[in-house]
C-alpha cells in the first residue's frame, strides 16, 4: 500500500469512528454535510479522498474542529 492509499484509509477510519461516536448512521451525516450516502461510505472504506473544502463541511457534520480532525489523522497516520 502506497502512502496516499494508507492516507486515505486513515482519514476514513477516523470520520467512521467519529461519525459513530456521534452516533450517526452514514445517511444522517451525509444529510448533515448536504453529500450522497454512497460518498460518505467511499470516504470511510478509503476508496474517495476528499478535498479540504468537503473535509471542513465533514468536520462541521461531525461537530469538530478542522484543527482536531487533522491532529487525529496525523497521531493515527504516524504510528
């Protein structure tokens, strides 16, 4: 797995942690973040990176900050 495959799988496995932190199934974010279902599940299996501006719209669904998203990722993507 190449480092952008891997970037991807992490950023999915954080917004599905988070979104079922939030107790949301993937419809209910996808609502809050005005997207399709099916991208939310792209996001989350890491076959879909989104950009900066869906990532912030994500982070706002997902009632976090951009800054904390990112720490999380970088803690995540660095082990």
């Amino acid at each position: 797995m190449n480092e952008a495959q891997s970037l991807k799988q992490v950023i999915g496995k954080t917004v599905k942690a988070l979104r079922l932190r939030q107790d949301l199934t993937q419809e209910d974010l996808a609502d809050l973040c005005n997207v399709d279902r099916s991208y939310i599940s792209m996001i989350e299996v890491g076959r879909n990176e989104p950009s900066v501006t869906k990532l912030f719209i994500l982070c706002k669904g997902l009632e976090i900050k951009p800054s904390d998203f990112f720490r999380l990722i970088e803690r995540e993507y660095g082990e």
